[in-house]
C-alpha cells in the first residue's frame, strides 16, 4: 500500500474516534455486548463502531493491495 493511502486511512480512523458521536455508540455497543456475553466486548463494539462510521464517510477509502 502506498504511504498516501496510509496516511489517509490513518487519517479518518483518527478523526472519527475522537469524536463525541463514535464514543457513545461505542459504549453503547459495549454495554450491548457484554450483557449479551459477546467475547472481548469492548475490543468488539470498538470496532464496530469504527466500522460504522467509516461506512458512513462520503469518501471511501481505497485499499489496492500490491
């Protein structure tokens, strides 16, 4: 991968979680996952709560494997 696609990957991950919107549904899904005994609860509603939000973005990010 290419730095660019990194640094602009690295980018949005950062600015969506630091926001107020990604922590709430993040301790939302936590709370939801581990009443519901989901394995690793916080590491699983962390990343789905990055997921959601990056599918949310109005510009993708590009992944080309080499």
């Amino acid at each position: 991968m290419h730095s660019d696609t990194w640094r602009e990957m690295v980018s949005k991950v950062s600015t969506i979680c630091v926001t107020g919107q990604f922590k709430r549904l993040q301790s939302e899904l936590e709370d939801l996952y581990l009443r519901a005994g989901v394995p690793q609860p916080a590491v699983q509603a962390y990343r789905d709560a990055l997921m959601s939000l990056l599918a949310d973005e109005d510009e993708p990010i590009s992944i080309q494997l080499q």
